[in-house]
C-alpha cells in the first residue's frame, strides 16, 4: 500500500454498500485503503487508535445519521479529525440540509455511482477541510493577537459595521463584543464624532492609503486622546474590503505637553519683564527663549537668536568653562 494512499473509513452494516465502495475506490483515480466498521460508535473509537483521511458514513443503515456521528465524534475529540461524506440512497433536500447544517462535509447518491465521482468526491472534501483548518489557525491566531494588546483593535467591513474588536477597546467602549458587532460607530459616539470616525475611514477606503491622526474619542470613562492608525483591508482579490483600526491612548502625553507648554509661556512672560538677560536652551544646547534684555547686550532680534546654539552667546575663551557648569547642574544643585 502506497504511503500516500488515502485513508478511508466506510461506516455501513451494509456488506452490499461496503463492497460497493471498496470496488469503486480500488478503480478510482489515486490510490485509496479502505477499513470498514459496521458500528458509529465503533468507528468513534477506531479515531483513538487509527488515522483515517476520510470518512464514508452510510446514512440509511446505521442508527445514527451523519450528523449525529459527527456530534459523536466532536463530543469524543473536541473537533471532527476527518471530513464526513454521506452516503445516501436518495436525494432529499430537508435530509440534505441537516446533515451539512450537523457538519456533514458533502454527500453522495449511492446509485450509479461512478469511480471518478467518489475520487473527487473525496479529495473536495479533504481540500475543504484542510481549509477549515488553515481558517481556525488563523482566526485563533488573529484572536491571540487581540486579546494581548493593551491597544484598541477593531476591524470593519466596508459599509463600516465591527467584524471584531479587542477586549480593550470593549472595555474602552463599555460593551460586550457582541454588543459591538454588526454595528457602525454611531451606535456608540456622539452623531457629530461618529460622522467625522465615517468620513476617515471612507478615506481609507476608497483611496486605499493609510491614515494616522490624533483624535479624541469619547469612551465609558469620559474623553481620551487617542493615536489612530487606518489601514485598508486587502480581500483575496487585491480589492479593499474594509478598515483595520489600531489606536493607543496619549491622553497622559498630551495633558504632559500642555503642561510644559503652560509652563514655558508663564516663564516666557516673566522673562519678558526683566532686566536681567533670562533665555532657555533645550536639547544640545539650542536656544528656544531669549528675552528682550539679551537681545539688547547681543545687539541681536529674538528670531535670529533662537534655534542657535546657546555658545554664540559665550565668549571663545569661555565655552570651556560654561559647558562644565551647565554638565554640573542638578535639580537640586542649581548654580
């Protein structure tokens, strides 16, 4: 037997439908082996010690139908290890829905059957499962990657509703996650911000270029400021699908800036008023604020002071001297 021969189980108490599928699979395109069991619970088990691809499950014979043995199998593992093809003897369509609605892969008529009908039958069904199996990696995946960001995370499709959000921006927001899918942002913010969150994210959308801003967004606990990154959703077919949002909140940056800004204006303002040269030098030594009395000893205007670096104020024999005091300077040893 070929080691890539696909493994198939027939579950029938038929001796007739279990020869028919041995002999339709020995002429089939490919290479197949075939283990039959008479019992659904028996071929439950046989998943414990045997690996089989496919399983063939003859849905008039046995007790229970193929959706029930998928229940059965599901219940026994957790998931369906193999895809389940029903074997019927005729074609009823409320039969049909049950069985794929239960998890039943496809089905076929066991009349007329043809080998290559069963061949192909069977690889489909392999291709289909090996699909859902690419499809749960990725969307386990996706979910580990929202459930550990401490950012907010949420994607929407192209009429703008959430597909999936983050435990983070549900927080954020107040609401379970499915209390936020399906919806568009004015299910949640002002009319006047929901319109203004619309129109980026149409921006997004049809022009298919990113988008990073800051902006304030209103959450369950009261305004936040928040960097936004929109990127575009790309399908399988290169077209833009939807919105990917990812933002982090700088509330606590922005009321820092406000802060040392306040401060720099109340020091510019006092600064203003004396008669002693008063400047700032921020990083490297770069003149931000001169006061008018500076301006006067340098013979020099404020604009063309600032942005220079604080040692065209200083003599040249002296830079060598000031540079080590301004290297000693503490906040608690000020000189």
């Amino acid at each position: 037997m070929s080691d890539n021969a696909i493994r198939t189980l027939v579950v029938t108490k038929s001796d007739d439908v279990a020869a028919q599928m041995e002999n339709l699979l020995k002429h089939a395109t490919g290479t197949f082996s075939v283990t039959r069991t008479a019992s659904a619970r028996d071929a439950v088990s046989q998943f414990k010690s045997s690996a089989h691809d496919c399983v063939l499950y003859d849905n008039a014979s046995n007790d229970e139908d193929g959706a029930a043995f998928v229940q059965l199998v599901e219940a026994q593992y957790g998931h369906l290890p193999a895809p389940v093809v029903a074997l019927l003897a005729e074609e009823k369509k409320p039969v049909l829905a049950k069985l794929i609605k239960g998890g039943v892969t496809d089905y076929l008529l066991l009349p007329d059957l043809q080998p290559d009908t069963v061949s192909r039958t069977i690889r489909h069904a392999l291709e289909r499962k090996a699909l859902e199996r690419r499809l749960l990696e990725q969307r386990n995946l996706f979910k580990a990657v929202l459930g550990g960001s401490p950012g907010y995370i949420a994607i929407k499709n192209a009429e703008l509703q959430y597909q999936a959000v983050n435990p983070a921006f549900c927080a954020f927001l107040g609401k379970s996650q499915e209390e936020v899918a399906g919806k568009a942002d004015d299910a949640f913010f002002p009319k006047k911000d929901a319109e203004l969150y619309k129109k980026d994210d149409s921006h997004v959308l049809k022009s298919g270029i990113p988008q990073t801003k800051r902006i304030e967004m209103a959450g369950v606990e009261g305004p936040r400021w928040l960097e936004v990154l929109r990127t575009p959703v790309i399908d399988s077919k290169g077209e833009v699908a939807g919105v990917f949002f990812a933002a982090h909140d700088i509330t606590g940056a922005i009321e820092l800036e406000a802060k040392v800004e306040e401060l720099s204006t109340a020091m510019e303002s006092v600064g203003e008023d004396q008669t002693e040269m008063v400047c700032r030098v921020a990083a490297k030594g770069i003149l931000n604020y001169v006061n008018p009395a500076v301006c006067r000893a340098f013979g020099k205007s404020a604009d063309e002071l600032i942005g220079q670096g604080f040692s065209t104020l200083i003599p040249k024999e002296a830079q060598t001297d000031v540079r080590n005091l301004l290297a000693s300077l503490k906040p608690g040893n000020p000189s």
